[in-house]
C-alpha cells in the first residue's frame, strides 16, 4: 500500500522539478501586410526563478541576420515572467518573407554556467497589393 502511494508523489515531485525551459510564443505564424514591412508580436519566457537577460534577433531561412526594428531587442527578464516585443521585417522588394524571430538568453559573467539559449520561431510575411 505504502508503494503504491509514493509512486504517484515521485511523478509529482518530478513534473514540478526545474527541468522548464525557456520558451517563446507563439512559435510560427503568418502574416499578411499592405505594405513594405510585416510586424509580430512574440512572447518570450523566463521560466526560472531568478532572472535572465534576453536578446531577441531576426534571422533568415540560412540563420543570416535580417535588418528588423525590434522593440526592444535586448533586456531583463524577471523570474517566471513574460513580456511581449514587436519586431517589423522588412520585405526588401519581395511579395513574401520567411524569418526566424530568436529569443536568446544571455549567460550572467561570474556564473557557474555559461549556456546559451536560443528558441526560434518560424514566421511568414506575404506581401499583398
């Protein structure tokens, strides 16, 4: 009887251990613009309890950084906190734009860990007239 109970506290113990990642959403979409330029709004996630710095960057399909406003493109985020960012693409004379908008957690000098984070989500841009 007594196994049978600690089994499902182990389960427990386990789902709610610091194994979250860090994350952003949402993950792709697409957009449809009037004009030179397509916006999205991403979410990026601290899931930690102590904050992390974030960069949020603008690649292409060949992971080449595009030249999007990003606002704001570099800042603290608080533990297990969220906050939205917008970022505009340009089409540079293109009728559509596939990116990749990368959130980036920058590690802390002095820390133990120095890992680098990257999620990225796959967007397109269609340009109609």
């Amino acid at each position: 009887m007594l196994r049978s109970l600690a089994i499902p506290f182990l389960g427990m113990g386990l789902a709610a251990s610091p194994a979250s990642a860090q994350s952003m959403s949402p993950m792709r979409g697409e957009v449809t613009s009037f004009t030179d330029a397509f916006a999205v709004r991403v979410f990026p996630s601290n899931p930690y309890n102590k904050k992390i710095r974030i960069d949020v960057r603008v690649y292409d399909q060949n992971f080449q950084p595009v030249d999007a406003k990003i606002a704001p493109d570099s800042f603290m985020l608080g533990a297990e906190a969220s906050r939205p960012v917008l970022v505009v693409v340009p089409f540079d004379g293109n009728n559509e734009r596939k990116v990749r908008i990368c959130t980036e957690s920058v590690p802390f000098p002095n820390e133990q860990t120095q890992i680098k984070a990257q999620i990225c989500g796959k967007f397109l841009g269609q340009r109609r007239f």
